[in-house]
C-alpha cells in the first residue's frame, strides 16, 4: 500500500492497526521464520517473548515511514522482523537488570528460564538480527542500527549509573530516554526512509520524528508507572521507584515537596521499599504538585515538535498514520 | 613486517610476542582509542576487563593470517582491536552467567560493579565493535564476524541446555567447544585473510586452521581446570563441574569409572559442591582412567589437522609463528 490520498477512516490507533494489518502480519510472519536456530531452548524462549503480545510499533513506524517516501517494495517485513528482534532482545537483558519477574502480564522469561538464559539468548537474538541485517547489503543500514545498539546501551548504563540516587539532572533523565527508547525508534524511522531511497534531509525529518516520538512514549510509560490501571499496564504500580530509578514525574515532585516527604523519597529510593501507603501517599504528592501533568506537558510538546517534522511531506495514508500513532503515545493508557 | 623469508629464531611463543610485538601494540593503542563513550562508567568497566591481561590471541592471529597471506596493511590494528572488544564482551557476560568472582587473578567485574553494569558494558562493547566494523565497507567481513557472534551465544545456550547434566554426548561436547570457542577464533583467522585480499581457498583454509586451534585451545583449558596450578591459572581448580559444566575429561571419566564414582559425580554436578577432597579424587580417577591424556590427545589431534591447513602457504616468519602458537595452545600451562 504506496503512500495515496488521505484515507479518512483512520482516526485511533486501531484504524491504523487495521489499515496495515496485512503489513504487519507478514512482518510477523518474517518473525517466526526467523527462529532457526539448532538450539531448540533458543527458539523456545525467543518465541516466549516474541509472542507475549508486543505491539510491533518498532516495525510499524518502520513501515510507515517507507510508505510516507514513497516505497512501495516488501523489504521492510524483513527489516522489521530484525528490529523486533533487536528491541527483544534488549528486554530480555532489561528484564534481568531490573529482577522482573513480569512482562505484559506473563511471566518473564528469566523468571521461567533463568537469568542465564535470558542473557544468552538476548545475545543471540542480537546477533541473529546483525546477520540478517548485513544481507540487505545497505552500508546505511548497518550504520544506522549499530548506532542506535551502542547508544541503547549507553543509555542502560547511564541509567544504572544514577541507580538510586534522586539528584539526577532532567537533562540526564531526557539523554537516558533518548539514548534507551528513542534511539530504535528513530533508527526504525531512518531505516524506513533508506528503503524509499528517500533525500538524506527526508531521512533526517523522519529520524528526528521517530527521535520525539520515541522520547514522549517513553516518558508516558514513566508516567503510567504512578498513574495507570495496574491490571491493564501488565505491571504493578510504583515499579521503578522500587528500582531505584528516578524519571520525569518524581523529579519533578522532588523540586516541589517538602524536606520531609524529599526525604522520605530519597529514603524509599535507596532502600527498594514501597508500600502500598508509600504508594498513595506518594500519587496524591504528585497530584497536588502537577507533577504527572508536567510529565504530560513535556510528551505533548515532543510530540507537537514530532508531527511538525512530517509537514514536508505529501499527504496521505501514511502521513494520516503516522500522525495517529504519535498522538497515540500520550493518549494511550497502557 | 609482511611475509618474509624464516626467522629461525621463532621457536617458542614469547619470540612470536617478541617479533610481533610492535604490531600488538598498534592493536593496544586501539582499543584504548576505542573506549570513547559519553558515559564514563563504560569506559572505566570496559578498561578493568581490557588490562586484565588478557593475551589478544585473536588480534594475533589475525594479523598473522593476515601477513600469511602477504597483507602489508595496517587496518590489522583496528580490526584486532574490535574482535578483542566482542571476545571481552562474552567474557563479561560469561562471568554473570558462570557467577565468577576472579579472572585471570583479579576481581571480575560484575564482582565490583555488579552483573547489571556487566551485562550492559558487555552490551555497549559487542555493539560499539560493530559499530566500527561496519566502517570498514566490508560485506565480508560483515558476515563473518555477525555469523560469529551468533554461533557464540548459540554454543553458550546449549552449554547451558546441559548444565548439571553429565550425559551429555562427546559430540554436542564439541559442538559447544567449537560455537563459543573456536568461532570468533576461525573468524579472526578468516578476516586476516580477507584484509589480504586472499583467494576463498586460502581464506577456508585459515578458517580451518582457527577452528582446530580454538577447538584445541578449549579442549586444554577445560583440561587445566582439573591439572593447572590454581595460582597461575588465576582460577581455583575444579570450578567446571562446581558450575555443572561437563567437559571432555570429566565426559571420559564418566564412561571409565565404577557406578559409584559416576554417582558421586552426577551427585556433585547437580549440588554444584566440591570439596578438596572430591576433588582430589576426581584426579586421581582421571590420572588412573587417563582422562586427561585422552582429552589433551584429542587436542594435539586438532592441532596436527589446523598445522596441515597450512601446507599451501608459503614459509616464512608469518606461518612459522602460526605453527608456535598453534604448538602453544597444547603445550602452555596457564
């Protein structure tokens, strides 16, 4: 489906779902016939994460992009597959790093399996995905990616680093999203674009957008941690003050609290505990100090700088998507 | 220093340091150019593991395969440096998954830091590699070294499939050996050649040639976990089979010993204890069953057939060090 005139029966997420579904279903398809490997506990716990509901945004913006250049080839089912692969492949390790024993309502596949595993066969899923990259013989392609892995781990890292500590920069917390989440993201973009042969400056618009975007998803996510249905987030609540890490909302409640609740705060962040009362005591501090819409706020405003990189481009299916999906990240309750 | 005629004085494995070692140290300068992240905490990681005193046999064979085939270059340095980079990043990830405290005499890493910064610096240092490697423009190289890297976490995953397991077949032994070990090694060998521009045979063979040696090199340092002195190995003895590991010495006692031996040692297999005296015992056992000599026997074996795939190169100084350090993988006691 090239890139045509606007299709104005796309308004939520689900029309785009729908609009693409054959897309994404050979993506899928390019998912599982990628798992060959000859150790069969491979395949097992790949495909455990690989099928634990994911929402392929990765290969849809992918995808969405080289449509909004114009491409109208197939080789983004395969392209896609491998980004997939590489953004597993990164949860399995995330998985380990933070001890999480569930993931999109099942359990982890360290938590079944076991740490070792799930730090080999993300290795494994890592380095398939390189070997398949590397057929598409795009000197742009493998570039593109391979940034974007080093910059994942850097941004881990950086994370790690401030483990426990409060007095984290919001500059160093919007370097981490950047470096962690969007960096894929972005990259997913590019590499869409690449496949169209489209001018380096469409390149560079459509990478940035997949940068913002990427950015207010994952600030989003750091918000639903304080604010969404447990149940439909797959995750209970106040998880990553529990692992010590800091992210928009708190810091902010940390500029705008009291010496005392500041301290109680820093005191649950070193020592991993959270009860229930901490919980709410905590969800009503950021709710009298704005804490959550200043999170908020910030996403809307990447993703306003994001939809603004697709004005250079024709209108169409897939401009009408992309729009829909960035608005998305900020709508989205789970 | 390209393919000469034969430097009569490379006999033992410190003259071929001592020849090449101006070349080693132009792969030194790299990889300590290389550790450029933002994040400092990479680098300080990444720099405890690299000055470990790891031996940079990979970069060194190499560059020797690379000379063997008449290469006069210099991209040797910065290509050794980045193999050296993703052997330290499975080294890394090693030592969280085998739980090991020391390597080579010094505390590992995830000891100091932890197994999250491990796995994430072992992250950062496979993707920075490839980041680099890709620089290079080369299609092959691209595919050797991703093929590489896949058949490394595949062999650690079905190490892991057997882990506490003593039935495990010689074959699957091997195939492990060979995935984890002689991998990366054969592909070292094979990226000599390609910088030299070799033809595919010449390339196959020194292929080979790391295949044998890496397969050997595994062989007789899983036969140094049951004979080395525990100081100079930098390792205490019998950590394998603490770990569930079996390996072809223990994999030859099993089928040698009396019903009550091979109880006891599935029994300590699967309770990952050892004792100084179980392990005194297991070493007598192998010495009376000559386990180790049917292992070490097994490696001299491997090494005559990766010295044979020399036979078509031309003598000189560059293939007689490669026949030193191949004599070296069986005959070095650390």
């Amino acid at each position: 489906m090239p890139q045509g005139p606007v299709t104005s029966s796309i308004h939520t997420m689900a029309d785009v779902w729908d609009a693409y579904r054959s897309e994404l279903d050979g993506v899928e398809d390019r998912i599982h016939q990628n798992l060959t490997s000859s150790v069969t506990l491979v395949n097992t716990v790949a495909a455990h994460i690989l099928n634990s509901g994911g929402k392929r945004i990765r290969p849809l913006l992918l995808l969405l992009c080289a449509r909004l250049c114009g491409y109208a080839g197939r080789e983004h089912h395969q392209l896609g597959s491998l980004v997939e692969f590489i953004h597993t492949a990164t949860l399995l390790h995330d998985d380990v790093v933070d001890d999480a024993d569930i993931r999109r309502g099942r359990q982890t596949a360290r938590k079944v399996w076991g740490n070792q595993v799930s730090i080999l066969v993300g290795d494994y899923l890592y380095s398939k995905a390189m070997c398949q990259v590397v057929e598409f013989r795009s000197q742009k392609i493998n570039e593109v990616l391979a940034e974007a892995c080093k910059k994942m781990a850097e941004g881990e890292v950086l994370q790690l680093y401030y483990n426990g500590n409060p007095a984290m920069p919001e500059g160093d917390y919007i370097k981490i999203v950047e470096h962690k989440t969007a960096g894929l993201i972005a990259a997913s973009c590019r590499m869409g674009a690449i496949l169209a042969e489209a001018s380096e400056e469409q390149q560079d618009c459509v990478f940035r957008f997949g940068q913002y975007l990427g950015i207010a998803f994952q600030v989003v996510d750091d918000t639903l941690d304080y604010t969404a249905n447990g149940a439909s987030l797959g995750k209970t609540l106040g998880q990553d003050l529990r692992q010590g890490k800091a992210t928009l909302p708190l810091l902010h409640l940390l500029n705008h609290c009291s010496d005392r609740d500041r301290q109680m705060i820093k005191d649950r962040m070193e020592t991993r505990t959270l009860t229930e009362g901490d919980l709410q005591r905590l969800i009503d501090l950021m709710d009298e100090s704005g804490s959550i819409v200043y999170a908020l706020n910030h996403a809307q405003a990447y993703i306003t700088a994001a939809k603004r990189e697709l004005r250079q481009f024709e209108e169409g299916t897939a401009k009408r998507a992309l729009s829909v999906a960035a608005d998305y990240m900020v709508t989205r309750d789970r």
